[in-house]
C-alpha cells in the first residue's frame, strides 16, 4: 500500500498539474508495493502509468489546458469549458443517436481505424431549428469524450476582425493541432451562406475560401463542429467538406413525451392528461419543452407541492410559444 507521504504527494501533483511528478510518485508506490510482495498490483500501477504517459499528448485533463488559459490571441477567439453533458442527457430519433454514436465509437477505437489505414470521421455539420439540440450534442461530445469544447463565434469573429478574419481562422486551426478538443464554429452560415451580402466585397467568400482550405488541410486529433440554423442558404459544395452532415428537428410526438417525463421525472405527473399537453406542444422545440417544464416545476415547488398539474403546463407551454412568435 502507498504511504501517507505519497499519497499526499500524488494529491498535490495532481493539483498542481504536475504529471511528470504525479507518474514519479505513482511509480514509487509501484515499487513500494513490490518490495512488500504485491507483484501483481506493481504490475498494474506501472501499466496505468505507461498508458497515462502515452496518452499525454492527445488526453486533456479536466482542468486547464493550455489554451484555455488566456494566452494572447486565443483567449479572445475561444471560449474554452468542460462540460459534463452525456448523450444519454438527449432525447434523439434512434437515427441521431446512431449517427452521434458513430462518432464517439470513431473516435475512441481510432487506433484500430488508423492501423488499418482509415481515420474517424471528425468533421461535422450540424444543422436544425433553434433549441434543436446541435450545441447540446457538441458538449455531449465533449463531456463523452473528456475533451474540452472550444466555441468560436463566428459572427462575432468577423465583425470584429474583419479583414483579418482568415489570420484568425489559421490561428484557430493551429490550435487545434496543439490542443485536441470539440471546436464548435457557432452560427456557421455568417460565413458559409451563398447569399451575397451587401457591402460585402467579396471578403465574406476569401473567409469562405479560407476556412474550407484549413477544413481540407486539418489533420487534428479534434473534432470540428460547425453548427446553423440556415442549413438551406449554405453553399451545396459546403456539404462535401465534412464527414457528417446532421439535420435536426423539432421532437415528434412521441420524442416530446420523452422529453416530458425526463425533465419532470423528480415530480408528480400522475394526473397530467398527457393528450392534452402533446397537443398543445406541437411545433415546440426541444429547448422550449424544457422550459415550460422548468417554468410548471417552479410554480409547483413555490405553492409548497411537488405535484405538476396540466393546468400548469399548459400556461407554461402557452408562455414559451407566444414568446417563440413575438
Ligand atoms: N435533443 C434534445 N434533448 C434534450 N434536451 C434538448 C435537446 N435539444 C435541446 N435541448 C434542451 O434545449 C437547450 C438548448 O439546446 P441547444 O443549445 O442544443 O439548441 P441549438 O440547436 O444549439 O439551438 P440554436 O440554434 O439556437 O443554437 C439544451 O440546453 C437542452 O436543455
Ligand atoms: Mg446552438
């Protein structure tokens, strides 16, 4: 067993971000554990640490990384989090969540991809309705994954930089090299529509031009999420640069009783006339449910009760369409 002094000296590696001294110690407690005759566990603890060392370089850790502490440039062109969202958070058509877990299945079993010659598919177009569940699934990617999601606003990039855009862009990518991670491009179609856009002289299709470049040329350990609410004003020869192009959707009937039941599974719902509630959901979006769900069960928590009446949800629900037709 380790001693009480190396396992505070593996708390505080560990808090310090140290790792070289967090294997040394982890090492010294293999070989204490030999000495003492446990041959098996040394045996373990120095096979975990052989497989920590090797996946150094393309694991991240849950705390800081590199580029999430503001460095320069990047600090302003990322916002870098850890989320903790599972798939199994979503409510997904069985053909969303085969295509999603495709990717996680992909992603870590590459190894036996890449002896074979093949790489996991990495590139991705999210496209959907708002509140659909795209950004959703790129932090689910992220928390599945243990990898840290970058997000890139794009928009925001391009007013703000402009004529420098496309500089921005290489810099994004390189990071990406360095740091493997989920980058989620949000709002994708500020760049990638077909519309001319007035005053625009043609800046908007050499950032276009340039992305799609860095697109091609990118040979990461990340995963490339770009997301739009405009899937239709994208230029068609868009579609090929990705490996996946996935539509989302307003939940089906049957997706928003899902929906229903998970977000009020911690509340009475045994008199909710469930008929009555579908009907009065139709054409709501994922993100709209669960507000209207959140809304009742506040209501209901405030009167002292945990019972969620139809009542409740229906004025909820009413609440988030008229704000979804303002
Ligand atoms: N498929 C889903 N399953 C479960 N919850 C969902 C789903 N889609 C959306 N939600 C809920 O709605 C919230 C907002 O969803 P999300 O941010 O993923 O929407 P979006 O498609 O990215 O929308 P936008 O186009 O406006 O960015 C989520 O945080 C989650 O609470
Ligand atoms: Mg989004």
């Amino acid at each position: 067993m380790a001693t009480a002094e190396q396992i505070k000296a593996l708390i505080k590696s560990y808090i310090e971000e140290d790792d070289a001294r967090f294997c040394a110690v982890a090492m010294q407690v293999a070989a204490h554990a030999a000495r003492q005759g446990h041959g098996r566990l040394a045996d373990e603890l120095r096979t975990l640490v052989d497989e920590a060392k090797s996946s150094a370089g393309t694991k991240c850790r849950k705390g800081p990384v590199p580029i999430a502490t503001p460095r320069g440039e990047l600090s302003e062109l990322l916002a870098a989090s850890y989320p903790q969202a599972k798939l199994a958070d979503m409510v997904l058509t069985d053909a969303l969540l085969r295509r999603v877990t495709r990717i996680l299945r992909e992603y870590r079993q590459q190894h036996k991809l890449h002896a074979h010659g093949l790489s996991p598919r990495r590139k991705f177009l999210l496209m959907g309705p708002p509140g659909s569940g795209k950004t959703m699934t790129a932090s689910a990617l992220s928390g599945e994954l243990k990898l840290p999601l970058f997000v890139i606003q794009l928009d925001g990039l391009i007013t703000k930089f402009m004529g420098e855009t496309a500089a921005k862009l290489r810099l994004i990518f390189g990071a990406m090299e360095q740091t493997a991670g989920i980058y989620l491009f949000d709002e994708f179609d500020a760049i990638g529509s077909e519309r001319a856009i007035p005053n625009d002289v043609g800046e908007m299709r050499r950032i276009l031009t340039s992305f799609l470049q860095l697109l091609d040329q990118d040979r990461s350990n990340s995963l490339i999420v770009a997301t739009t609410n405009h899937g239709e004003v994208l230029d068609r020869a868009l579609f090929r640069r990705f490996d996946d192009v996935i539509e989302y959707q307003h939940p089906t009937r049957d997706l928003a009783q899902t929906m229903f039941k998970n977000s009020l599974a911690a509340f009475d719902t045994t008199d909710v006339d469930w008929k009555c509630i579908l009907d009065a959901a139709g054409g709501l979006s994922y993100a709209d449910l669960v507000r209207a769900c959140e809304d009742a069960a506040k209501e209901s928590i405030l009167s002292g009760t945990v019972v969620v009446t139809t009542g409740r949800l229906l004025s909820a629900l009413e609440e988030r369409r008229s704000v979804v037709h303002r």
